[in-house]
C-alpha cells in the first residue's frame, strides 16, 4: 500500500533538501506570489499538498516581511554605490557578431575597458552587470556605438580615414 502522509517543511536546509520528494521555492511580497520554483523527485502532487504548501510560504513570506519592515519601513530610494547592478539592452540579432568579434576580441576589450560582466542572449538582449554605475553605462555607450546603424536622411560627421582613387573610407561611427 501507499503511504499518503507527508510533511511540508518551512526554510530547508541541505539534507532535507537532497532526502524530500519535492523543492518549492516561493518567492512575493505582502500582496501576492511574484515567482515560484518547484523541483519534484515524484509522480505528482495533490491540489491539497499544494494548496498547503502555498500556505505556509505566505505565512512564512508575511512573517519575514514583517521583520524586515521593523528594521526598515520601506525600500531605500537608490541602491547603495556597493551594490551590484544588472542592465538589459537589447540589440539586432544581425550585430551580436560584431559585439563579440573575431575570437571574442570586442567583448573582451569592452569588458576590460569597463570591468563589467557581459552576457549576450541570441535574440540579441544584453546583460551587462557591475557595482559600478558609470561603467555600466560605459559599456552600454560601446554597445550602442558598435551597433548603431546609419539613417536615410539623416545628417552625421564622419572621420576620413583613408582615401583611395575610388573613393573614401570614413569612420561614422567611431
């Protein structure tokens, strides 16, 4: 016979994580679930396992909040200068190419010019992560100026480069 007993436990450490038959994270704030995280080791699960397990993990998010909230009423305006950032851009597939370079040269001059971390999706959205603003923003400059394309109509100065009998080589977008 089947043993249709079970226990949901709150805050798991590693051994009961590695010996239960299922991993629920649950993650949201006072008003509700923003995400929500399962691993299960067995052939499925009750709507009342559920619905019990979803339970206690607001009781347990309310409570946690509740601490937080009397050590401070409400989230700071700005993140403090040491906390690490993450900004997403997204760019044309086509230029993913030209970002990476040749065996990876651009990415890596940008990322040592900058110090930031770069992860670049194949549909063209851009991860660049640091503690430091200012060079998150250098790196999105870089970003943009290797991916920018030229506008009919539009008016630019360009650097000439090099001239030749049958025409001239400009730098437009340096």
């Amino acid at each position: 016979t089947r043993d249709d007993s079970y226990t949901i436990l709150t805050d798991i450490q590693g051994m009961e994580d590695a010996l239960g038959d299922i991993d629920f994270k649950v993650a949201g704030t006072k008003d509700g679930i923003t995400a929500i995280q399962m691993d299960i080791k067995i052939d499925g699960l009750t709507r009342e396992v559920i619905e019990e397990a979803l339970e206690q993990a607001r009781q347990g998010r309310l409570a946690i909040m509740d601490h937080m909230l009397h050590t401070i009423e409400q989230p700071r305006e700005e993140l403090s200068a040491y906390a690490p950032k993450v900004v997403t851009m997204s760019i044309n597939p086509d230029k993913i190419r030209d970002v990476i370079g040749p065996g990876g040269k651009k990415i890596n001059e940008i990322i040592d010019e900058t110090g930031v971390k770069l992860d670049i999706e194949q549909d063209g959205t851009i991860f660049i992560g640091a503690v430091d603003q200012a060079m998150i923003n250098r790196a999105k400059e870089i970003i943009e100026d290797i991916t920018r394309e030229a506008e009919v109509g539009q008016v630019y100065h360009a650097k000439v480069k090099r001239i030749e009998k049958y025409g001239a080589f400009v730098e437009l977008f340096p």
